[in-house]
C-alpha cells in the first residue's frame, strides 16, 4: 500500500456534520505525523485495548473535546447491543459504554436494532437515539426505535418502537438542520407497492422524540435504502444505496435547497458497488484550515456477515456544480485539529494508456476500462470464459496496488475469480492468482512488481443467485497505482 508522507498532495474539502473515523486505530498505527491520523481502509479496526471495534451503521457526535462514536454489535446477525466508543483525537478510540443492550426493554430482549443514530436536542439537553426496529426473525414490522439519555454515554432509555405516522420504516437516519428542526429520512413502501419500493422524509417533534409531520416521498418506485443526509452552505445531500440485501451495489444521490425538495434527479458515485461499501453516515470535520467531507460505509460480505469492515474516505461536494465524488484510497490522512485531508501521492500509471482485450462489445470497448470513468465499462463480444484485458504502460513502471471495479447485476451479483499477470517483453508473463477471491464488486490487491504490461485473467465469476456463470467479461475500471 502507499506510504503516505507529510509531503503529500493536501485536500481540503469543505463543510459538514460531525464524524470522523479511522481505519487501523490502536497502539502501533502508523501516523503521517503527530497532528494526523492515518485511515487505512479493509482492515480490522480495534480500540485502545486491542479489542474489535464493534460499532456498525452509527454515526459520532462531538460533545466538546470528546467524539463519541455510536453503532450496533450483532451476534451472528442479530442486534447484541448498541455501544459507545471515545476519542479525544480521533485516532486512539476506547471501548466505553453498552448504551442500549438487549436486556434495556422487553422487547428488545429478541429484536433487530440496526443503524443507530444519534443525534442532540439543544433545547432539552437529551441525546436521542433512533434506529430501525425489526423483530428477530424478519422484516415485517418495519418500524423505528426511540431512546433517550441525560448524557452521552449513559444508560439509554428506551421509549418504545412505533410505525412513523403509520408508514413502514426500515433503512433510516435522522437528520438536524440548521435551524433545529430535526427530520427522519427512512425507506419506506408507498401506496401497495414493494417494501423499501420508496423513500419518505418526515419531521420530528421538538422533543426529538416523536414525529410530527409527514413532508413527502423521494425516489418513488427506486428502491433506494441506507440514506444519509449532509449539508453544505445552501444544499442538501441526501445519498442512498440500492436494496440489494447485503450485496454492494451503485451509490446515489440527490440534491435539494430545503429538506422539504423538491429534490434532484439521482445521480452515481463511486464506482458501480460503491467500493464494496454500504453508505450509513456522512461526517463533517471542521478545523482551522478548513472543513472536510467523511464518507463513512459499511463493508458487508455477504458469505459471513460477521466478517465486517469499516471504509471511510473523502467526499468530495462541489458548491456551484451540486456534485459529489468519491474515490478510493487504501489510505489516507486526517488531521482533526485543521480539518485538512492528506491524500496519499500515487499515480494511476494506467489511466489513459493503450488497452486491449480478448475481444470488445462494439460500444464497449478495451478503452473504457482504463479511463478513469468507472461508469463506462469493457465488455467482451461473448459470455464465453476464460477472458483478458491488458494495458500496455509504455515504459516499465512501479505497482503496489491493483484496484478493479467489477461488473455487478442487481440480484444475480457474482464474485470474480481472477489473475494479474504482469511482463516487461509482453511475452514472459508473472501471475499473481486471485481465484480465491470472494468478495463482491471491488477488489484492492496490494502488490509490489516492475512492469510495462499488466493483464487482467478472468477466470471465473460465481453467481450468488445462479449456479451458472451467464455474465459476459466486462471491466468497469481498472486503476495501476505507483509512485
């Protein structure tokens, strides 16, 4: 992986919420220098005292000095406890506190609680916990949970789990304005149409506690879930995933001027799995140089739900264009007090440079998969495998990682077994087998060789919902990243 120095190309982004996370948090971390802290993203994230993190799907809220990072604990799926973690400088993260545990309420006692938010009430001086509530069996309550507490990490009290208004309400986050008016933003069903087939905004009460008013629906007939909402200067993101169960899928969002819409057209981020992620939170980090943008996902795999990852990384949101963008980085840095990120200074030595392949679509050609829009794609003439794509450099260049964005279909998602293969005479080629990949949508191999040609061997792709492998070869985007 990049070595990531003080020296670095710097970004600033500008303005958001309260988050902040890091990715290899723990005794021994790596730090660019003693004001950074260093996110490397797909690893195992543990606290001060060596243990997993456990916090999934939650949000961090700063209360003074100290950040407290909310999320939940499931046990073999099933909610566990919601818990607590404090930091002061974003990097060292202690275990605190089990906020709300299976034994708070009755029927908490065999129950789903899943995306944890909370959120501070100025005028009453509570925290207030929402989450999506579910019994723990299935999906068919579709209702929200309530608690409350006189402090950050205390004890949370819990108040019950309702249907807002009457409405279904699964994937959720909630959401203060600037002016304090709170909102809950949740996928719902609208009219008789599937579960999750649309989104609904509605107000809360001054309490937090309750909802008052229903605003309106967003993405009718989308099926979109996983919201999060940021704000910046006049506009509202509201960003959401498709409804693929546990499998990565394309990214959306929308933009508005008021929580109320009308909202935009969706729009993609990312790349086609969103880097393998689920969106649960977007963070703000303001600081004396600048504000910066944290996109916070989860990492399911959906072969063992308990084998989870945390993946944050910069967001990007344009003023004047209403655009965001995202792109990967194993690592990066942070530093909390600026609120200024440190981009690692690598090169894509691909982008851009002569592709070939076993064969090309007319309208899919080689090309697309090497320049730099992972919303084009390479797709072989054939559902015939074994397939390759190849990328001549020019010159023998230094690679230590391979990022690929793989093609996925939304309820057939496959895994590719693959190879890279790299040559300096385009003759003799070295292998580096990654048939035993699993992991859906995005792939980031850290590597380190010489070469001036780098081939990508399909192998395989493993079909979740078919035994029979139907998909034609097809590369979104493949990123060759040096010094």
């Amino acid at each position: 992986m990049a070595k990531l120095t003080r020296f670095s190309y710097k970004l600033l982004l500008s303005g958001l919420g309260l988050l902040l996370i890091w990715t290899g948090w723990g005794a021994g971390s790596p730090q660019a220098d003693a004001a950074s802290a260093t996110i490397t993203n797909g690893t195992d994230w543990k606290d001060t005292s060596g243990n997993p993190i456990q916090a999934n799907s939650g949000n961090i809220l700063k209360v003074g000095s100290t950040y407290y990072w909310y999320g939940e604990h499931a046990v073999s799926g099933k909610f566990d406890k919601v818990n607590v973690y404090t930091s002061t400088d974003l990097k060292n993260w202690t275990f605190g506190h089990s906020i709300l545990t299976k034994g708070s309420a009755a029927e908490l006692a065999s129950s789903k609680i899943e995306r944890p938010k909370v959120i501070y009430n100025k005028a009453t001086g509570k925290y207030v916990m929402w989450a999506h509530y579910e019994n723990g069996s299935d999906y068919s309550l579709a209702r929200v949970a309530v608690a409350t507490s006189d402090t950050p990490d205390g004890d949370f009290t819990y108040m019950g789990s309702f249907r807002p208004l009457d409405y279904e309400s699964r994937d959720m986050t909630v959401f203060v304005d600037t002016d304090n008016q709170a909102y809950l933003i949740t996928a719902s069903r609208q009219n008789n149409g599937g579960a999750n087939n649309s989104m609904a905004i509605f107000k809360l009460n001054s309490e937090y506690t309750a909802v008052s008013s229903f605003v309106g629906w967003v993405f009718e007939g989308a099926y979109r879930e996983a919201p999060a909402v940021v704000k910046k200067g006049s506009t509202y993101y509201l960003f959401t995933s498709q409804a693929s169960g546990w499998y990565p899928n394309q990214g959306s969002y929308a933009t508005a001027s008021s929580m109320t819409g009308s909202w935009s057209a969706l729009s993609p981020f990312g790349d086609p799995s969103a880097y393998a992620t689920q969106i649960h939170s977007i963070a703000t980090i303001s600081g004396s140089s600048g504000t910066s943008y944290i996109y916070m996902g989860d990492r399911w795999n959906p072969l063992n739900l308990s084998d989870h990852k945390f993946i944050w990384l910069p967001l990007t949101l344009n003023d004047s264009a209403r655009t965001a963008s995202l792109n990967w980085y194993s690592s990066w840095n942070i530093d909390a007090a600026s609120g200024q990120v440190t981009l690692p200074a690598m090169t894509n030595h691909a982008l851009g440079k002569p592709a070939t392949a076993i064969s090309a679509a007319g309208s899919s050609p080689a090309s697309n998969a090497n320049d730099g829009n992972a919303q084009s794609s390479w797709a072989a003439s054939s559902a015939s495998w074994p397939a390759w794509w190849q990328v001549d450099l020019g010159a023998s260049k230094k690679i230590s990682e391979v990022n690929i964005s793989w093609f996925m279909y939304k309820g057939s998602e496959a895994y590719y077994k693959y190879k890279i293969e790299y040559s300096n005479d385009g003759v003799n080629y070295t292998t580096i087998d990654r048939t035993s990949n699993t992991t859906y949508g995005f792939t980031s191999d850290a590597v380190s060789f010489t070469a001036r040609y780098v081939r990508i061997n399909m192998v395989n792709a493993v079909l979740h919902n078919n035994p029979n492998n139907w998909y034609t070869p097809t590369l979104h985007e493949v990123r060759l990243m040096g010094n």
